[in-house]
C-alpha cells in the first residue's frame, strides 16, 4: 500500500509524502509566506468559464491530526445557477516553514487507512521542484511542480508580479491545474488547463483579521 516513489523534490531534506509525522517538528499556526493562513482570514474569488459563481475561503482552528495541531482552511464555492458545495482542508507548518496537507474533512487524514501528509507549499519554493501534495491509496494523490517564480497576473483585486506558480495533477483524473500564489497574499488566480471544465478563479478580496 505504500506510495510510489514522488518526482524529485528539489525540496532538500525532506520525505514527501511523509509516513510519519513527529509532532515536535511543527509550530503553532501557517505564516508561509505565499501560503500565510492567518486565523479569521478570507478571501473571495470570481469563478468564470464553464461554472461561474463566487468562491469564499475562510481559516479556523483545526483538530489535532497525528499529534499536530492544524489550521482549517474552508472553502464554499457558490455557483451562479444556485446551490453551493464546501470542503474543509487541514495544514500545519513545519519548523523550516514547509506548509503541509494534513487531509481533507470526511475524505481523507494524514495517519489514517495509510494516508500521508504532502507538501502544500516550500518555505522557498524553487522552480522545478515537483513533490506529492497528499496520498492515500486509491482517494487522493495529487502531484505538484513548481513551474515559475516570477509569473505575473491581473485579477479583480489587481495586478501581482513574483508570484509562485504551481501545476498540480493526479494520476486518477486528466484534470491539471494552474495556481499563482502571491507573498502575503497566498492564491490569487487558478485556471483549469487540462480536462475537466473549463474554470478560472481570479481574487476579488482579501481580508485579514
């Protein structure tokens, strides 16, 4: 049941995804500085393409998974035909300020039926670098690679430069995805670029607490 072997992280020093998880190698809280997770944060996207709507991400105090303390990360998106689904994320930072995955609410958890915690984002991302972001066998397994670190974006909020830019993928699905992260802001822009519908988010608002 063991993962295969991730791509070459570029990542120094680190197992990803990790089997096992020491609770002294984390700290209280996300401060990463392209993934900040701030208690009480929120931020609002316009979702257009094929499922247009509103996009509403907010963090609270998480459980306790594997020993660590998380950050919950909840996502609400509301499309304009009417309805609304949510997902609710787990991360924890390391001491190197490595962000980690822990899970996701009622699908899967870091430690349980053979999941792992990957890496959400590098203290110091570097392009090129490509790592799992969580794997459990046969629910998740989604792949990451580190595509720039200078790109550039317009979205409502405004116009960001040096932004991280990050491709993810997963074996199970022909779905890839572009996400542009900004330092202090964390994502500000995500595109579908491969299967699956056609979406763009793009930040509208970003509020800290």
């Amino acid at each position: 049941s063991a993962s295969q072997p991730s791509p070459p992280t570029g990542v120094d020093g680190l197992t990803i995804p990790t089997p096992t998880v020491d609770a002294d190698d984390f700290v209280t809280g996300v401060d990463n500085r392209f993934l900040p997770l701030p208690i009480g944060a929120r931020w609002e996207y316009a979702a257009t393409g094929d499922r247009p709507g509103t996009v509403a991400v907010t963090t609270f105090e998480g459980p306790d998974i594997a020993g660590v303390a998380t950050t919950a990360v909840r996502t609400v998106t509301t499309p304009e035909t009417g309805g609304r689904s949510m997902t609710t994320d787990f991360y924890a930072q390391d001491d190197d300020g490595n962000v980690w995955w822990f899970g996701r609410q009622g699908e899967w958890e870091a430690g349980s039926g053979g999941a792992q915690a990957g890496l959400a984002m590098a203290a110091a991302p570097r392009q090129g670098d490509g790592y799992r972001q969580a794997f459990r066998s046969g629910v998740v397994d989604r792949r990451a690679q580190v595509l720039a670190v200078d790109a550039q974006v317009t979205v409502p909020a405004g116009d960001y430069d040096d932004l991280v830019q990050v491709s993810t993928s997963s074996p199970a699905t022909d779905v890839v995805t572009h996400a542009w992260y900004a330092a202090g802001v964390g994502l500000v822009a995500l595109e579908t670029v491969e299967g699956g519908p056609e979406t763009q988010l793009g930040l509208v608002a970003h509020d800290e607490p």
